[in-house]
C-alpha cells in the first residue's frame, strides 16, 4: 500500500470514531481570527475548527475545510448540518493541489498535515497562492533535526504515522521561503524523540507580502 493509501485509511478509521476529537487543533486561537476574515483549514479532519472559525468570523465570511479523507468530509458536513452553520463548506481535496480560487483567504491554518505531503514546498506555494496579499498561514507540523534513513523515508505506516514524511528543520523552512514566504515566526517548538530519531512539533506563522 502507498503512502497516500495508508494516510486515507489511517484517517478513514478515526472517522469512525465518534469521540476522536484528535483531528483539530488550536490554530484558529493563535490566528487571532477578525471577523469578516475567510480561512482555509488544511487537513481539517471532522471541521471542529472549521466550525468554530466559522462562528467567529460571522455570516458574511467564509471557513473552508479541506482534507484527503473522504470519510472526514462526510463526518464534518454532518456537524455542520447538526449546529445549522451556513457560512462553513468542505471539500476533498491534496494539500498540494488546492482546489480553490485563487487570493480567497485572509488566512490558512493548519495542524501536523503538511508533513504527509511529499513536496512540502509545493504545499506552501498553493498556500502563498490562496492567500491574499497580507493573509496569514498558522500551521504547525513534525520536522526532523536530521534527514531521516530510507527505511523510515520509504515506509507508508511511517507517513501514516505523522513521522515518515518529516524532513530537516532547515529545508521546512527553506521550502516556505522559496514559496514565497520571505519571514517565518516560531509560536511554538516541542523537541523529543520519535522511533529512536529527534524530531520536534513546531508551529509557525507567515505573512504573504
């Protein structure tokens, strides 16, 4: 099974899951969201944060939800059906190939996703390219200290696993510059040991200029 089918069935099973609340973070806090300002979740699993994004940018905005998962998007339309949410949609969709216009949103958020995409700069571009001038990305995700050995690299459990996918801090960031991204602020860093391999949870910010 490839990495990608590994991530969706990975995924698909904590859809099933009634009470995983383990699909969502606290970006949309650290975003300091405004209202009338239209955001964008990357990986936005059963649109907990879609939701609540939506409640705080009123009605004339609008909260997207994007994720791989099929099963997640189905889970998260139900959730927004069930609290009445008008200003909320989902969709299917690769974080490397965002299917939205684009300069649509004030600002993107998204939380340890971007390390399952194999071109992480890629990743960014599309942010850089959904963003509006000014708009801003809050994203947190799993990087590496050092480049990780084949074995783990060519392992879909691993990339599966939030782990696989992970590449030196470094070249994260360099990949965020040649999108377009020129400064790159740290809200948060967490270092420890995964597999036997020092990797950190970091969450940053950046600023399309």
């Amino acid at each position: 099974m490839e990495a990608k089918e590994k991530i969706i069935d990975r995924y698909e099973k904590l859809a099933e899951e009634e009470d995983n609340l383990s699909c969502g973070g606290k970006n949309i806090v650290l975003a300091d969201l405004k209202e009338g300002e239209n955001v964008l979740d990357l990986g936005c699993g059963r649109g907990n944060d879609v939701l609540n994004a939506a409640k705080i940018i009123g009605e004339k905005a609008i909260a997207v939800g994007l994720d791989l998962t099929e099963r997640m998007i189905e889970e998260a339309e139900k959730n927004r059906k069930k609290l009445n949410i008008k200003n909320a949609e989902f969709v299917v969709g690769d974080v490397e190939n965002i299917p939205l216009q684009d300069e649509k949103f004030d600002v993107v958020i998204s939380d340890c996703v971007i390390n399952h995409a194999k071109d992480k700069e890629k990743v960014y571009k599309e942010i850089y390219r959904v963003l509006k001038t000014g708009g801003r990305f809050i994203v947190s995700d799993v990087v590496s200290k050092d480049k990780l050995p084949d074995e783990i690299v060519n392992d879909p459990e691993a990339w599966a696993d939030c782990f696989g996918g992970a590449i030196p801090e470094e070249e994260y960031i360099k990949a965020i510059n040649n999108a377009g991204f020129k400064e790159v602020e740290y809200l948060k860093k967490r270092e420890y040991v995964k597999n036997g391999y020092p990797v950190a949870s970091i969450t940053i910010k950046g600023i399309k200029r």
